[in-house]
C-alpha cells in the first residue's frame, strides 16, 4: 500500500474497528428474577414433574441494532426445587446430579433470528453434570425498557429447548421407563451493568 494512503486510511480503519463492537451492550443477569426451570416424566407419562433452580447468574450481550447478541447461564444445580424436599435431596444425590462432583451447570449461546431489535432464537450448548451438548432455544418473548426501581435499561425473555438427559449421563429411571426428554425454560431478566 502507498505509504500516504495508509497514512490516510489507517486512523479511519482502526476508529472503524474500534466503533464495530461499541454498540454491544452488557447486562447482568437478576439472580432474583431468573430461575431456569425444567419439565420432566414420571413413570413413562404418569405425570409431568415441574422445578427449577433457586440460584443462577451471568450475562446477555446484545446489540440490536447489528442483531447480535450471546448469554451465558451459570446455574447451580443444588438449589434445585421440586416442592419436595425429599425428591430434592434425591435429585442432588450421587445416582442423579451428583452436584459433589458436578456443583456447577452453564447454558452459553448466540443470539439469532432478530426481527425490531429482538432476538427470536438462541443456538448454544448446555454443561450438564460434567457433559457439554448442543441445545437450542426458542424465545417466545423478548423486551427491553426502563426499570421502573433500579432506574436502568432492564431486559427480560423467556426460552424453551429440549435436550435428552441420558446424552448427559443423567438418565435415573430410564429402565424403570422414565422418558429422558426434559424441556428445559429459561425465564430471565437482566439489567444493564452500571
């Protein structure tokens, strides 16, 4: 390249380059409105078993005007909750979770599908139990606004995929007959980081 041309291009390529990711906008995850949940079988269809876990966080980046956009869900799998203490204890032990040696669980995706600004899909991977598999999701709502108390830019959706549980290792009750399909729903707010 001529040296005077770059002299004259260089200053607006790196403003350029240094402008393309600008627009991203970072928001935490509230731990006190965000509780990933999730649907699973009882005894080849009997019933239908609903919890969610207590305790999560992370972050959503998002640029709508660009349409692009990632999350990250870390959630910890010991404050599951099914309204049963027992099944609780259950759940967390060694023949399922096994949270002692897997005391963490992550959702990571990108966002896609944006349409005014929203997103409609996230293409991501679930670590589960110390198994890391694709699983997508579908995002039935999106909205971003002002929160009304905290006084800052909030956005709130919420998700749903599906995944099989024995892919990651967890599949109690499958020879019992137990359908190892969970449908797994994230509902989540995240507030602009100050």
């Amino acid at each position: 390249m001529n040296p005077s041309l770059a002299r004259v291009l260089l200053p607006s390529i790196l403003i350029f380059a240094s402008n393309a990711h600008a627009a991203d906008t970072i928001y935490t995850i509230d731990p006190d409105h965000t509780h990933p949940a999730f649907e699973v079988d009882r005894l080849g269809g009997l019933s239908v078993w609903r919890g969610f876990f207590k305790k999560s966080s992370g972050t959503i980046t998002l640029d709508p005007v660009a349409g692009t956009g990632s999350v990250v869900v870390n959630i910890d799998p010991s404050s599951v909750d099914f309204g049963v203490d027992k099944l609780n204890e259950h759940v967390i032990a060694p023949d399922i979770l096994d949270v002692a040696q897997f005391p963490s669980a992550t959702y990571r995706g990108v966002l896609s599908g944006f349409k005014d600004g929203a997103p409609s899909s996230v293409t991501g991977e679930l670590t589960l139990h110390g198994v890391t598999k694709p699983v997508n999701l579908q995002i039935d709502s999106f909205k971003c606004m002002p929160h009304p108390i905290q006084k800052r830019e909030v956005c709130g959706a919420d998700a749903i995929g599906h995944f099989n549980r024995a892919d990651f290792g967890v599949n109690y009750g499958e020879k019992a007959g137990f359908r190892q399909d969970v449908a797994l729903r994230i509902q989540v707010e995240a507030l602009k980081a100050e």
